[in-house]
C-alpha cells in the first residue's frame, strides 16, 4: 500500500537571523559560513513555542486537504526540541486543532524525524481501516539548544515547523529506516540533570563529551563522513526494493543540512544537483523539519508536481538515517 500526500503547510517564526548578524559576536563572516555552509540566513523562535509553530503548519494543511480535523485519526510530532517533558505535542495539537477521536504521539529520530513519522503513518493507515486520514507535523527550535559561543554549530541552525496531510493510495511506495546507535555520542544534548538531593560522587563515565545540559554537541567532521555516506545508502536501500534508480526520481528532497553534504551526495549517486531541492540557504538546518519544509516551498512554487516521483532522505543524531520514496 502506497500513500498520498494530500496537503502541506509550513509555517515560520517572525525573527530572521542572517551571516552578518552572527559576525556581530563571533569571530566569523558572511563569506565564511556561505562557503562552508551554504546558508545565508534562517529563522529563529522567540516568542513561539514549538506546539504553536505545529499548530499554524497544520492549520494550513488541513485547509488545504478540505477535510475535516474530526476525520483525522492519527497524529505524529516529531521534534528533538519539544516544550515539554511531558505531555507529547501531538497530544497539545490534537485538541488546539479539533481533533477528537486519534492517536497522538511524538516522535523522535532527530533530522531522520519527518521520514520515519511518514512511513510509521503509513502503516497505521495499512493495518487500522478506522483512520481515514493521517498528520504528521515537524516543527523545531533548534535556537533553544545551540551553543551561541560555538562557531562551528550555532551558524547551521535554525527554527520552523511544517505539516503533511497523508491518506492510504495505491500509488508508488518504498522505505528504509536504519541506525548507527555507535555514533550517538558524535551529536547530541542531553537532558535534564540528577537532582541535588540524590546526587552522589561517582566514577562513572557515559562516554558522552562534557557540555552542558540542553545544549548541542556535534562531532562536525565525523558527523560529515556519516552524512555522505548515509544519504546515498538510504536512498539505495528503497529504491532497489521496487527495482528503480536514481534516474527514475525527478525530485531528491534531502534533509538540509550543509550543502556540501548534498552536493557530495548527489556525486556519489550520479546525480546531478539540478535534481536535488535545496533550500538551506534560507531556512538553515531545521533538524525534522527541514525536508518537508523544503517539500512545501516546492510545491508551492510549482517545481514539484502531481505525478512526479520523489526520494526523500533523512539522516542525523541516532545516528538515524532513512528514505521515502513516493508518487507525490
């Protein structure tokens, strides 16, 4: 059984951070990051909280889809940057959004997250005939865990949110999803902190770097050498399960995470980046959100259209990777 994506939204914060406002308190410039990056500016939340950023990307979805809320019986967040411990977005959009009668929960696989809530959607709707429709909604803000006095990370980075509609279709459909769990101490931020009362002295070592807690480490050579490789093998994985090659794809969705990656990619693939949507350049690394916020713009602008195939390939901290590959 196949999918459809019936609809998307996409939503961003008010605030935009470009190069040259981070040159104004970093030993960095304009030039420097483009280079290295291909990023020229994102968007930063301030005021938004991620479940708000959520809900405006599904409102637009669900406008477009023309359905109903009622009618959706499954939704999915996935985030590596949520509001809470507890409770799930998912759990905060089902109600802002009318939802009454669903599944809800988050998800995360980190900047993977888009492409594994798709193809987990995709089989609650293969094996539970009660859900007409499915939402999937990514939405960060990688600005609340960035180290602002790390050059290296903070200037990949930035915040947004976006949402699919999915329901059930017979139209092309493959997937693969894999981890690397022996690279999860290359990026990460942890979590909360032992409380003083119970604390006690220990000689115990996790193996993860010093940093402090919610901020973000990456092992940016290493994460690099994984990306390079990932990308092509996760679309690979898909593409030979129903017997196609990159040739048959007319759009590559990657997730935007440095140019340089994609272009790396894309020549290992022996594709040509006139096949590869890109739009890090504006948006930054949006972890999740990245792929289906690209996605949206193309759409939107008319570059992607009905019939086309498409490869979407995540990969990120986990190390997660994996690929979609759909009739859109």
């Amino acid at each position: 059984m196949g999918i459809n994506l019936l609809a998307m939204g996409s939503y961003f914060p008010e605030r935009i951070m470009t190069n040259d406002d981070y040159a104004g308190f970093l030993d960095t410039s304009d030039e420097w990051i483009r280079t290295r990056t291909g990023i020229d500016s994102r968007h930063m939340a301030g005021w938004e909280p991620v479940w708000y950023m959520g809900k405006k990307a599904a409102e637009m979805a669900i406008e477009r889809a023309g359905i109903s809320p009622k009618d959706i019986g499954l939704v999915i967040v996935s985030t590596v940057t949520s509001d809470f411990v507890t409770p799930s977005i998912a759990s905060v959009l089902q109600y802002e959004l009318g939802i009454e009668n669903a599944a809800a929960f988050d998800l995360n696989a980190a900047c993977s997250g888009f492409v594994y809530s798709v193809d987990t959607a995709r089989r609650f709707l293969e094996t539970d005939e009660n859900i007409k429709y499915a939402l999937v909604v990514s939405a960060e803000a990688l600005s609340r865990i960035i180290d602002f006095e790390d050059r290296s990370t903070c200037i990949l980075f930035g915040d947004g949110a976006a949402a699919t509609v999915i329901e059930r279709s017979d139209k092309m459909y493959s997937s693969f999803l894999n981890s690397d769990g022996s690279g999860a101490r290359k990026l990460f931020a942890k979590n909360c902190q032992v409380a003083p009362i119970v604390k006690a002295e220990s000689d115990f070592d996790d193996g993860f770097p010093e940093k402090p807690v919610h901020k973000l480490y990456q092992d940016g050579r290493e994460v690099y050498k994984f990306a390079v490789k990932a990308l092509p093998a996760a679309f690979s994985a898909a593409a030979e399960k129903i017997g196609i090659t990159g040739e048959d794809i007319d759009w590559f969705v990657p997730h935007q995470a440095n140019v340089r990656i994609i272009e790396t990619a894309a020549k290992n693939l022996k594709i040509g980046m006139d096949k590869f949507i890109v739009t890090l350049d504006h948006h930054g690394n949006t972890s999740s959100a990245s792929i289906p916020l690209a996605l949206n713009e193309a759409i939107e602008k008319g570059i992607v259209k009905r019939g086309q195939k498409l490869a979407l390939v995540g990969f990120g901290a986990g190390l997660s990777y994996g690929s979609v590959i759909l009739e859109y």
